[in-house]
C-alpha cells in the first residue's frame, strides 16, 4: 500500500513538472498603493474613520451599507452613516 502512495505521488509530481498553463502567460507587476482622494475636499480615505464616507467634509463614497468580505469588514463603514 505504502508503495503504490509513493508511486502515486511520485507520478503527480512528475505530471505536475510538465503541466501547462491553460490561463495564459504569467504577468509580474510591481506592488503599488493608491489613495482615494475625496473629490469634495481632496482629503484621503482614513480607514480608521470608516471607508462609506469622508472622514473631513461627509461626501459619501458609497452609498451602500459595507458587510463582511475578505478584506473590507461591516466595521469599516463610517461611524456616521
């Protein structure tokens, strides 16, 4: 039984080496920040302040209600919604 795991890894490695793929080529691109400006006063979004609304003038920059995703939380909407 041990011998025919080994084969069988041995063999998916193998295949593993010469896949292609399918996705196209792989592009490498420098990482990169950006700050969203408020297009009413041209203060940048703070995170701490909430991301739904300008923390300085109360320009919304999204109307809707955020919820738990990956990266953004339900308590990254502005404390004044």
């Amino acid at each position: 039984m041990a011998g025919e795991i080994n084969s069988f890894l041995q063999n998916m490695t193998k295949l593993s080496s010469t896949q292609k793929n399918y996705g196209g080529a792989d592009e490498t691109t420098k990482a990169k920040t950006e700050a969203k400006l408020c297009p009413n006063c041209g203060a940048p979004r703070a995170k701490q302040d909430g991301l739904t609304r300008c923390a300085y003038c109360g320009y919304k920059f999204i109307d809707a209600a955020l919820t738990d995703g990956v990266y953004i939380k339900a308590e990254d909407n502005s404390k004044n919604v």
